[in-house]
C-alpha cells in the first residue's frame, strides 16, 4: 500500500470517528476517558519505576507517579463519573491559574508591564469561565468532545486533500 493510499484511509477513519463523536458526543467522551485511563495507568507505572530506579529518589515522583496510577484506574473502572471528574479537574487547575495570572499581575506585571490591567482582566475572565465549567461539567465534556471531532473532521478533510493531490 503506498503512501497515498495510507493517508486516504487515515483520513476516512479520522472523518467517521469525528461523525460518530458529533452523533453521540456522550459515548465519545467515554471513549476518550478510557484512552485517558490507559495512558495515565502506563505513565502512573512508568513515573513509580522511574522512582524505584532513580538514585536520588525524589519524593513529589512518587507522590506524581501513585496519583497518576490511582487516576488511571478510576478512569478506567469509573469512567462515567470520570467524565464528570475530567472537568471538575480542568475547572479546578483553571482557578489556580486564573489566580496565579491575577497574582501575577499586581507582582510581577507592575514592574515589567505599563499595562498590567490586561493580566488583571485576563485573569478575571479565566476565573469565571473555569467556575463555570466545574459548574457544568457534563456540558464541559461535551462541548470538549465536538471540539475533538471538529479536529478529527478538519484533519480528515485536510488528509484527504492531500492523499488525492497530484504533484505539479
């Protein structure tokens, strides 16, 4: 098979996944709280090995490496309530740092920035944008699978551009 023909195919695959992502985005969010699930419960091992292995057996490895093995299990044997979990997450991490960009702009901003305000208003719209999303974390997962399958349908179409153009 050559090379044009591979892209083709790629290119078909990642266009009915995206159509099957936007049918049932529900369903696709599980799918992608698995593929999650299996990467952290890989990377969780890898980081509590690394540990084991590693000379100066630094603790925040370990303490990363368990977490990530726990999160990957609850992924993969809960994943509904992952689902809900995944964007309770990104809402959360999304407050720290909207109040680490607001932190930042009353330290840092006013001895480098003549217009640290915008580090104050950026700040601020992360902090509601992320309260909103642990708020409505089954619409966040929602909105975040049409997100991937809108990906999926560019690149598709992308690929098959170029699986079908002919070299000048």
């Amino acid at each position: 098979m050559n090379n044009r023909r591979l892209l083709a195919l790629g290119a078909l695959l990642s266009i009915v996944l995206a159509i099957v992502l936007f049918i049932n985005p529900v369903e696709g969010a599980l799918s992608i709280i698995l593929y999650l699930g299996i990467l952290l419960l890989v990377s969780g091992i890898l980081l509590v090995v690394s540990w084991f292995r590693g000379q100066d057996m630094k603790a925040p490895l370990l303490v990363s490496g368990l977490f990530t093995l726990v999160l990957g299990v609850v992924f993969l044997t809960r994943p509904a309530i992952s689902v809900e979990l995944l964007a309770i997450f990104l809402g959360m991490w999304g407050v720290i740092a909207g109040i680490g960009t607001l932190v930042f702009s009353f330290d840092v901003a006013k001895k480098v920035f003549t217009h640290r305000w915008w580090f104050v208003v950026i700040g601020l719209v992360e902090l509601v944008l992320w309260v909103i999303i642990i708020n409505n974390p089954l619409a966040t997962t929602v909105a975040v699978t049409y997100l991937i399958a809108a990906n999926f349908l560019l690149s598709g179409i992308i690929w098959l551009i170029m699986a079908f153009h002919k070299r000048a």
